[in-house]
C-alpha cells in the first residue's frame, strides 16, 4: 500500500504550477546559456582580430611638462612608467601606463 493517491486519467499535468514553473525555469535558462555563448564567441573573435579591450592605440602619447618643470628620474616596471618631476610648484610623481600611454595616476603637492 502506498500513500501517493493516483491522478485521474482525465487530469492534465502540464496545466499544474509545478510544471509551469520548472518549464518557464528551463526556458530561461536556455536563454541564458545562449545569450553566454553568443558573447564567448563574439569575445574570441574580437580577440582574434586584434579589437580586444587593453589594445594600445597606434598614436603615440604626448606629455607637455610646466614651464621651467624637469625630469628628475625615471623608473620603469613590467606595465608602468614613473616620473619624478620637479617644478615651481613643487615635486610631482606621475604614473603612466606602458601599454596604452594614459596617466593612471598624479601625486603632486596640495595647493596653497
């Protein structure tokens, strides 16, 4: 004897909530499965053709120093340029990305 009662013959099951839902779950699911695909290979094809993100552009950085400001040392690691520059203003250190040319970052003195 089980306790599980039996469904009427003339129930229809894929009109109950539980189906419904684990329905509804496993189209959006799909969905997303998809949609990660389409992204992983539109990702290879960029990165194959040379258009990926963190690409240095082909026009070469341009820096303009203050007036009277000059270089006091350089220091150059794996991804990163540092300038150590003096001027009337005071010292400044001034970090610069090597793969793309752009200033990540500026320590120079408050102003006064």
């Amino acid at each position: 004897m089980s306790d599980a009662t039996p469904t009427p013959a003339n129930e229809d099951y894929k009109s109950s909530p539980s189906y419904r839902g684990a329905r509804a779950a496993v189209i959006l699911l799909g969905v997303l499965l998809a949609i990660a695909f389409i992204m992983l290979v539109v990702g290879l094809i960029m990165r194959m053709t040379g258009h990926g993100p963190g690409q240095a552009s082909s026009a070469p950085a341009s820096f303009t120093l203050a007036p009277g400001a000059k270089i006091v040392s350089t220091d150059v690691t794996e991804t990163r340029l540092i300038l150590r520059v003096r001027s009337s203003a005071g010292d400044e250190i001034d970090i610069i990305d090597t793969a793309t040319g752009r200033l990540v970052g500026q320590v120079k003195p408050a102003a006064k």
